[in-house]
C-alpha cells in the first residue's frame, strides 16, 4: 500500500494519468491529485528477454507463457513483444525502443533461450549494469 505521495513518480503513470496530473496541479484540484496518485500500480515490474530473431511465432507464444505466469505472481510485465514497435523494424530499432522500457523496470526475467539472443545478451549486461534483479525461473520470484 503507498503511505505518502513521495513514494510514486510520474514514471509510474501512463500517458492519461499524467495529463490529468497536470491540470489537476494547475487548478488546484488537490482532491483530483489524491485521487490519481491512489490509482497508480506501484507492483514491481519486471521486463522479459529471450530469443525472438527468427522464432517470432514461437517467442511470441513463449513470451506470452512467462508474461501470464510473472502477473499470476503479481507483477507488473514489460513484454517485448507487445511493445508498439512503430519503427523501421531494423534490428537496432527494435533494440532502441526494448532498452527504453528495458531501463525502466525493477527486475529483468530471462527466458531459457537468452543466452541464444544477441539482443537478450545486451539486454542482460544493461540490468546487471544497472543493478537490476535478474531471474531465470518464476520460481524464484516467489517471496
């Protein structure tokens, strides 16, 4: 449970979230900014990374098995694959926009096939780098 607005960002809020953030705080709706900071998902969010370059299909339905488990454990789930990817589709553009959300999560999730992704590799060296949680089973995110 959040006890004090000091514990949420706007970094936890999505785009709608924000935009009435600001014209509660420029009216003084001090109401409507309780209200807001109430509705935030303060889970820990965790980003999957695995293998997807030539298996799209199979990652996508290996993605989408360890993004249903990781909520059924409570978090909130970055899944690469259903990121917007409103790009030239190039490989570093994929890698571009991943590492944006990638930085913005608590723990990174990788999936048994990691070590086989040029990209899952990178992905890794930047949460370590970060000091990031890293897990390779569900199970060890049970607390």
């Amino acid at each position: 449970m959040i006890k004090t607005i000091d514990d949420i960002t706007t970094l936890d809020m999505n785009e709608s979230q924000v935009h009435d953030l600001a014209i509660a705080m420029a009216t003084g709706d001090k109401e409507r900014i309780k209200e807001l900071f109430s509705q935030v998902d303060k889970r820990k969010s965790i980003y999957i990374a695995g293998k997807i370059t030539g298996m799209e299909e199979k990652a996508f339905e290996l993605f989408g098995m360890a993004e249903k488990a990781l909520v059924e454990f409570g978090h909130r789930v970055i899944n690469p694959m259903k990121l917007p990817h409103d790009h030239d589709k190039t490989w570093s553009s994929y890698m571009r926009e991943c590492i944006q959300y990638l930085v913005t999560a608590d723990s990174i999730f990788l999936l048994p096939n990691w070590k086989e992704s040029p990209g899952a590799k990178v992905e890794f060296q930047i949460a370590t780098a970060l000091e990031m949680n890293v897990y390779f089973k569900v199970q060890e995110l049970i607390n």
